[in-house]
C-alpha cells in the first residue's frame, strides 16, 4: 500500500527530473489513483516561457496515459525552495477534472515531507464544473 511518505518521496524523485532552467524553481507531483497505481510529474519550461507546464499536470498526463484509473485520491507537491508549494490556479482546475472536494493534496517540504494537507475542496471552492456546463446553476435565475 502507498502511504503519503512514499508518494511525498515519488514526488520528490520526479522533482529532480524538472526542466526549469529559467525560473530555477524545480517542483514535483505525486497523484496515487484510486486503482492503487500512482502517477509522478515535473515542471518543464520552454524558452518561450508561458509554454512550459507545471509538475502536476506532468502527472496528471502520466495517470491518463497509463490507462487505468483517472480518479485522484491523494497528490503529493513539492518545491525545492519552497516548504509548503500549493498548486497554481490552473493545476487547481486541472486536478479538479479528476478528483472530488474530499481528494487529499499533501504539500510538502523537500527536507522533511508533508506539512499541509488541505483538500481539493478547500483549494478551489465554487468552482466551474460539468454541472455549470450544463447551464445547472443558472436555471434557477433564467
Ligand atoms: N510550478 C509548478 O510546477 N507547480 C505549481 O503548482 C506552481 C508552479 C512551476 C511552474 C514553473 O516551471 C515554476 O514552477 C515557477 O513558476
């Protein structure tokens, strides 16, 4: 079984990975699936900055493509100069595509391991859903 150290180290060795040459800010993910399989990522820039990509959405690619389960029960970040790195505002979303409000997100210290854990639901609430595809929450005011 995988505990939350094993994915904060997952996460950790994917973080040595990075492509991050211009912001020298190297990050790694860790997402443990729901079938038990668990999905690592980096960040990797391009010289045409807005380009590059962050280590959680690395991971995510890595969990569909391995073709088992998409659903996210827990994911670990980790930043290299940072203790406690939470996903941006655009991994939020993207991790928000394959996890629940209850998904775990472990942010953590490159040193000593997880610091924080807060949940999806905490880290990005009202947000856009299928629910709002579907036009749900403006039913009710058309
Ligand atoms: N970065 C991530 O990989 N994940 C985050 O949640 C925050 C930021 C990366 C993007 C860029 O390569 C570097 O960190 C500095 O922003």
């Amino acid at each position: 079984m995988t505990t939350i150290d094993d994915l904060f180290k997952t996460a950790k060795s994917a973080m040595a990975k990075c492509h991050a040459p211009y912001s020298r800010f190297p990050v790694g993910a860790a997402i443990l699936a729901d079938d038990g399989s668990v999905h690592s990522g980096c960040n990797i820039e391009v010289v045409s900055f807005p380009e590059g990509w962050c280590a959680e959405t690395s991971a995510i690619a890595h969990m569909v493509m391995a073709g088992g389960s998409r659903r996210i029960v827990e994911i670990a970040v980790v930043a290299e100069k940072l203790v406690a790195c939470s996903p941006c505002g655009g991994c939020r979303q993207r991790l928000a595509e394959f996890s629940g409000p209850d998904t775990r997100v472990h942010l953590c210290d490159a040193a000593t391991g997880v610091v924080e854990t807060v949940t999806m639901g905490e880290l990005l609430p009202h947000s856009f859903d299928t629910a709002s595809l579907d036009g749900a929450e403006n039913e009710a005011s058309a």
